[in-house]
DNA sequence: CTATGTGAACACTTTCACAGCA
DNA sequence: TGCTGTGAAAGTGTTCACATAG
C-alpha cells in the first residue's frame, strides 16, 4: 500500500529480521544482569539457555549486528549491549507520553525498565480531576486537553494508552492528532489508526489466553520454547492495530 | 531435550501453528467488538482489516478450527467466538494466583480481559503487612507463605508474577514447587525455570525497545504491518526464560 | 581446543490466485 | 455474484554443520 519501498536504508550495518528485533531486547537484558553479576564475556551458549533459544539462533541474530564475538572466548557482555542499543535505535531520545494514569499507568511509570532504557516520560495525562495535578514520581499530571500544546515543545514519539477500555480509542485520535507514530495500547481494545502508526497491545488477556492455549496443548511444544516473546515492563503485547 | 514427541494430539480439529495462536485471541477480542456493537456476521476483510493483517491470512487461520464461515456471508461472529474460545482452551478453569498486589497487581485484577475471558483469579499474594489482609477486587491479599496451603485446595495453573525485579525469581521458584506450569512474568528481570514450565514476559521496556526500533526504521515497513502482538491486559511480552 | 560466524538445508508462514459453495 | 477455503508459490526464519579465528 504504500510507503515508499525504496531500499530499506540501514543506519549502519546490515537490515534486521523482524524475528530477530524481539530478541534482541531480551538478549540486552540478559546482558545486563550478567554484566551486573561480574561476568564481563558471554557465551552465545550462555546466553540461548537463558533466553531459551537454540545458540545457532543468537550467533546469527548477533552477527547481523556485526562480528562483535571472539571466537574461542564469546561476547564482551558491555559492548554487545552498547551495540544492541544502537541497533535498536535507544542509543536517542525518545519521548513517552502516557495517558491515563491509574493503577496502571503508574505502574508503568515508576517501572524499572522505563528511564533505565532511554526513554524519557515527556508527560502524564488524564482527565480526572483528583489525578491532574498530582505528582507521579518525577512528573506532574496534565489534563488530557493540554496535550497539544505540549506537542508543539517536545513533540512525543511514543504514546502509551493506559486508560479504560471506553477511552481508548478517543486517546489514540487525539495521539494521532498530535502527530504520534507509534502507540502502545494496553487498553483492552481494538483501536484504528493511520497505516503509517505503529500500532502495539499489551493486553493481558491475550497472554493469558496464549498460556491457555499451550497448557492445553502441552504435549506439542518440543523444548520448551514456545512463541517468544514481545514485553513491555507488563505484559506481551500483540501489534494488532 | 525431552518430551514426549509423539503424534501433537489435538483434542478437536487440526494443530494449530504458534503463528495463528498468538493471532488467536485478537480475532477474539474484535468479534466480542463488533458482535457487541450489533454485528451478527463478519467477513475475513473485516476482521482482516481491524487486526491489520492480510485477509487470506485471516481465512487461512480461522480454517485451521474448522469450516466455519458461509461461502458469500461470511462467518457469525457468536459463533466463531464460541470456537476460537475452544480451540485456546479458555473453555476450561483456569485459576490463576497473581503475587505482588502492587499498582500492577491491582492493574491486572480489575483488568477487564481478566474475569471477562474465563480466566479465574484462584488467589492473591503479596509479603508487605499493609497489603496483607486488604481486599482488592473480590479477593483478599494472602501472605506468599500460603501459596503451598492454596496450592493444594486449587492448584493453579498459571502464575502472575508483578513483583518488583528483586523478588521475582524467588517468587518463581515457590510457584514452581507448587506445580505451577506457566509462568507469566511482568517484572524486568529473566526468570530461570524447568523447561517444562511455559514463561512469557511482559515487560514495558521490551516493548518500548521494539517501537524504538520501527520508529527508527519507519522506511522499512511495507503497509504498516509489523510483528504482531502478544499480550496480556498489559503489554506484550517475550518468551525468555 | 573452544566458540564464533555463516552457507546451505530445512521448516514454518504468508500470500496469491482461484475453485467451489451459498 | 460474493466470499470462503485451500493448494501451490513465494518469502521468512531456524537449525545444522563446519570452516575459521583466537
């Protein structure tokens, strides 16, 4: 349909599957927790069985980073993780707007994962009137209708939808509106967007209907590794859209 | 490295590839959408369209259950519904125990995908004496050292952990000694457990890290259709551990 | 002698294109 | 005529197996 399907330009190095961007950040964290516990070189072996891949699987998902292993000895756990950022593009900044802060969209952001990556909470939204004006960890909460004005400042890149299902969609109108490109929805509901918006979900429900699913079928899955994952500090989310 | 690899029993109709389980739950959630707002018929277009995928794609997985739509009709939404909840398995009992009741604990109990899908919320647990003991929701917040007592009256099948990173291994290891078999996991930190228990992630920053990637790399998608969802009421989540 | 990096084989998914049924 | 259901083709992703480097 579409956009411009020109080459696909690459930064540096070489285009990365789709399959291998959802690895990648679980590899980074992997990393992180080794570096932290003292090792300074991995294994792709080390790293499959905490992952739970084959190792084939993460040499071929690293090397398309470049050649950052030594042979014989492994991976420099810190430089694979300074090159997983770049590849994934967090090595910039990345301004977050969240709206609808109830439970859970203070759980999302006082979560661990979310300023330790590089993203940055540009603002809080909602329209209660109790929540407006309240503090959040670091950031105050704003009313929902000044969200274009914060736009024209430090337009957002990411928005996250938090809200109840009912409101959803109406958020999202006004993220577009505003000129957002990619939104994560963990709403339980189904949302439309332009084509161009990167549209992911979140939804627990999903996942847990995924887990029912294999429990039923236990006996299918060979080894253990199953879909794989996708994960936001909450839950998996699905790019439905 | 182990099961059972004899013939995938399925219990009604054919194997169902992990491609079409994890779409699965999101023709779920757009039939209960429209069939809820008035729709007694949906077509593959249709529903193609809100999940943002391909429509053969859509005929190809929902021919995976059955034959369930009318050739020039379309297929009937209460219907389909009926028979996708069959082939995930949600049409059984599925006690769930949730530990940590934090702002995501508590997210994640009134969370509308949750009850709304069959999913029962067996327990809660949690160790802060302030938490212990409060009712959220419908139930009450046990201390973590009763899961063992639980476990035995109503064994789960699926645990939820939304602790903080530090405590989430712990708390597996004592869902896994209770049996428990599929581990959802929302806190930041990779869990290490038998092979045979089913984890998925659901983790914030993972995601966040995707969306980073695809806003890098917008010129790289072609119709707007990127890697597809997971979830879990929350946000999507990988598959480590 | 160990562990990476990768061509080539294999397996799984998607998409096309159209036959067949309502 | 309209839309499903599905072989067959095309496209992705995974795994093997081994040459290669440290």
């Amino acid at each position: 349909m579409g956009l411009d399907d020109a080459e696909r330009s690459e930064p540096r190095g070489r285009r990365i599957p789709e399959a291998t961007v959802v690895r990648l950040p679980i590899y980074q964290r992997i990393l992180s927790e080794l570096l932290r516990s003292g090792a300074a070189t991995v294994s792709s072996e080390q790293l499959a069985s905490l992952a739970r891949v084959n190792a084939a699987k993460v040499r071929k998902d690293l090397s398309l980073l470049g050649s950052f292993g030594t042979r014989g000895t492994g991976y420099d756990a810190a430089f694979l993780i300074s090159q997983i950022d770049r590849a994934l593009g967090v090595d910039r900044d990345w301004p977050v707007v969240i709206v609808g802060i109830g439970n859970l969209g203070r759980a999302l952001v006082n979560s661990e994962g979310f300023s330790s990556r590089g993203f940055r909470v540009a603002a809080l939204f909602d329209v209660a009137p109790g929540v407006v004006g309240e503090k959040v960890g670091p950031v105050t909460v704003r009313h929902l209708s000044d969200l274009g004005e914060l736009a024209q400042i430090d337009r957002p890149a990411i928005g996250v939808v938090a809200t109840p299902a009912s409101a959803a969609q109406e958020v999202a109108d006004a993220l577009v509106a505003v000129g957002v490109t990619s939104i994560l929805n963990f709403a339980p509901r189904v949302l439309v967007v332009p084509t161009e918006v990167l549209l992911r979900y979140v939804d627990l429900s999903i996942e847990l209907q995924v887990m029912s699913f294999y429990q039923s079928r236990r006996a299918d899955e060979v080894e253990g590794e199953v879909p794989f994952m996708r994960s936001v500090g909450l839950s998996p989310s699905p790019d439905i859209g």
